[in-house]
C-alpha cells in the first residue's frame, strides 16, 4: 500500500518538506546532451539518410528511405473512416469543443491615430509552419495530437508538420485519425532527438518549421532546448501534476480516483491533496488503499505516490491558496463548495477545474481548454498553450508630417544623449523649420 507522505502547515518545517517535496529535476545528463548533440549533428549534416539510419537503430524498423516513413492524407483519413465509430465521435466531439473553445483566443490586428495623424498599432499574424511532437512507444496520445494541432491551425497556421514514432514499425490509428480530423498538412514516422533536429533544420523531405510544439521523452526535450532559438519551442514539460483542494465534503473515492488520474502517468508525477479537514485526509487515504488493487497501472500510481504524493493538513482554504500559490500547479482542482469565490485568489495555476464535479480528466479531453499546459511550478510566469503561441505581433508606426516633426526633437536629444549621432540626425532631417 501507498506510504504517502503527510504534511501539516501548523508544523515548523512545512515549507521545507514541501519544497522537498517539490523538488524536481530533469534526468538529462551528461550522457543524453552528448547522444542528443551528435544526433543534431549528423541530422543538421546528413539530412535524410541520418534520419533513416537513426530511425531503424531506436525504432528497430528496416526501411530504406524517408518515403517509407511518410503518411499520406489518404492513410490519415483511412485510419478515420476505420476505427470504431465511438471513437472517431469521441475525437470529433472534442475537436469541435477545442475549436469552440480556441477561437477565443485569436488576437487581431489593431491600430489607433493620433492627433497630428501619426498611426499605431499592432499587426498580427500566424507562424508560416509549425512542427508538432506526438509521442509513441510507451503510450500513443490521440488527444495530444487535437490539443496541439487545432490552436495553431485557429491561429492561421498554413502547414502544420507532424512527426510521431512508430517502435517496431506499429501505426496507432487513433493518432493518424486524430491527425486527419485536426487537420495536419504531413506525417512522418519518425521520433526521439533526430525527429526535432530534422524539424529544426530541414531535410531533403522534411520542411524546416518555425516552431516545434508536443511532449517527449528526455531525448526529445533535451533536443528542443538545444535548437531553441533557431526555432521556438512551446516550453520544457516536467512530470504531470495535479494538486485538489478539498473542504471535506466531496466524496473521498472521487478524489482518491482524481489524484490516480496523475499519478498513473508516470513514477515521476506528482499528487497532492490539501484540506483543513484531517478526517478527511485520513477518508480519502482509506479510499486509496481500497481503490489501488483496482488499477491497471496500480505499480506506478503507488510509485508515484510513494514518491512525490501528499496529504497536506492546514487551517482553512485560506492557507489551502497560499500553498497552491506557491506550488503553482498544472491541475489545480477546487472541489469546494463556492469555486467560484475562491477561484480568483488563485494566482498561479496551469488549469482550474472548479467544483466537485469537475474532474481533470475532463481537461484532458474534451472540455475545450487545452491540456499543455505549465509543470513544475513554471505556472508563476507561463500560461496554457494556446492559439496566442501560434500567433506573433509587429509593432505599425506611421508618422504624418507633424508627428515626424514633434517625435524627432523627442528622438534626437535621447540619441545625442546616448552619442549616437545617426540615430539623432535621421531623425532631425524631418523635423520641420
């Protein structure tokens, strides 16, 4: 059974247990930055015949050129035309509520005029070509597929480049339906460190994006920290995380079942449950050792919780904030009886899910926020991915005749304050006698 750690508020050494607790830092090592740096190399150097030579050494396939490992459209929509009818409902309903939900977010162009006729403003527009990471092996995530493909395509983006790993040469037909219904331009089965590098700089077949979104393995985020600057990456993803505050009046097997909901992720995710309610605490960790024999990934869920899990004891909700705030978690669940109340006094958190019917797991799929979202307390200066990351801004200045004239006296004394006399003087050429 689970040896979850407890915690309480009122104890002298809380916030040092809990920054232990906290604590999390990426396993890329010596080793992996190496295997990643020569990876980018070869790629950056070889192109495509790297990218076939790595693929059938970490993917143990044996295909001879980059044209075994594209997917066509009329594979994608094969795949959507073939899988359960339940499923590809299932996919189009929470595509349609991303959409919905998405289209919110678009920022639009906007300019104003001054006085003197001077206009300012802000033009926006959508990146060219984004790449987008879906991960295989382990697992296959159709729903990290729509989370990631339908903002940029909201956003306006023309080509959207996806590239997912298939071990064994094994396609998962719920990730090439979901590539369909959202709308990727190109597919290629490729994955790990050479994918991102092939993304990064281009290949003979592989275009060379803009930005490179989706989660990976340590390989695949050691690899966009690495080309970061020649392309943009959406952010370095830590270990999923979810954090309930609960008043003691929400069902205890629910909230149990809400903490596995993360923890079954991975050893490394992190579960935390906070009440000023103890009974409570000792309620759910009951239902907890009754619900864990039920699990199918019960060894890693206990993992986890054993590892990086807690029950944390305080006061009133009012210190169950102050912790949220400085755990800034990715999933934050208020299951409480106001939500809404408390809600605003939260400062950092990837995702609310307010009220004791809200389950993460909802946010995962189909409410329509997205699932990409800020870990590892990143959330005290990061937001959601969404349609806004696909997205980019140029400032628009146009100076009438007056304004030019007005702004240059403004220009020129700074410029010559700073003895850049070019600066100064462009600008004193306009101004008016």
């Amino acid at each position: 059974m689970p040896d979850i750690t407890r915690l309480d508020y009122q104890d002298s050494d809380f916030w040092t247990h809990l920054d232990q607790l906290l604590a999390w830092e990426s396993v890329s090592d010596d080793k992996v930055n190496s295997v990643v740096r020569d990876v980018l190399h070869d790629v950056r150097k070889r192109g495509d015949a790297a990218l076939v030579e790595f693929t059938n050494r970490f993917d143990r396939t044996s295909v001879s050129s980059m044209a075994d490992l594209t997917i066509d459209a009329a594979r994608l929509e094969k795949a959507c035309n073939t899988i359960p009818a339940a499923q590809k409902q299932a996919l189009e309903l929470a595509a349609e509520r991303l959409r919905a939900y998405h289209q919110h977010q678009r920022m639009e162009t906007w300019t104003y005029t001054e006085a003197d006729g001077t206009v300012l403003g802000q033009q926006v527009s959508a990146l060219d070509r984004v790449g987008v990471y879906v991960p295989g092996g382990k697992a296959a995530y159709p729903s990290s597929v729509l989370m990631n493909v339908i903002p940029a395509h909201v956003a306006g983006v023309q080509e959207i480049i996806m590239v997912v790993p298939t071990p064994d040469g094994v396609l998962n037909e719920l990730v090439l339906a979901a590539a369909h219904i959202a709308g990727v331009s190109k597919v290629f089965t490729i994955g790990g460190a050479q994918a991102v590098a092939a993304l990064a700089y281009g290949t003979e077949t592989v275009p060379q994006v803009d930005k490179i979104v989706g989660p990976g393995n340590i390989y695949v985020a050691t690899a966009k920290s690495m080309v970061f600057g020649r392309v943009g990456i959406d952010m370095i993803a830590g270990p999923s995380e979810i954090l309930v505050v609960c008043d003691g009046q929400t069902d205890p097997d629910w909230i149990a079942m809400d903490l596995f909901s993360q923890a079954e992720h991975d050893e490394d995710a992190q579960s935390i449950l906070i009440s000023p309610d103890a009974a409570f605490l000792d309620q759910v960790q009951a239902s907890i050792e009754k619900l864990l024999p039920t699990m199918e990934r019960s060894e890693i869920i206990q993992t986890s919780l054993n590892g990086r899990g807690a029950l944390v004891r305080v006061a009133n909700l009012e210190q169950a904030i102050e912790v949220t705030n400085y755990i800034a978690p990715e999933h934050l669940e208020l299951s409480v009886a106001d939500p809404q109340a408390l809600a605003p006094q939260v400062r950092h958190a990837g995702a609310i899910f307010m009220g004791r019917y809200t389950a993460e797991a909802l946010g995962d799929y189909c409410a329509g926020p997205n699932h990409v979202l800020p870990t590892s307390r990143t959330a005290r200066f990061s937001s959601p991915l969404g349609v806004y990351d696909f997205q980019k801004r140029s400032s628009l200045i146009m100076c009438s005749a007056d304004g030019a004239s007005e702004l240059g006296k403004t220009a020129s004394i700074l410029a010559r304050g700073e003895g850049l006399t070019a600066h100064a003087r462009s600008a004193e050429f306009r101004i008016k006698e």
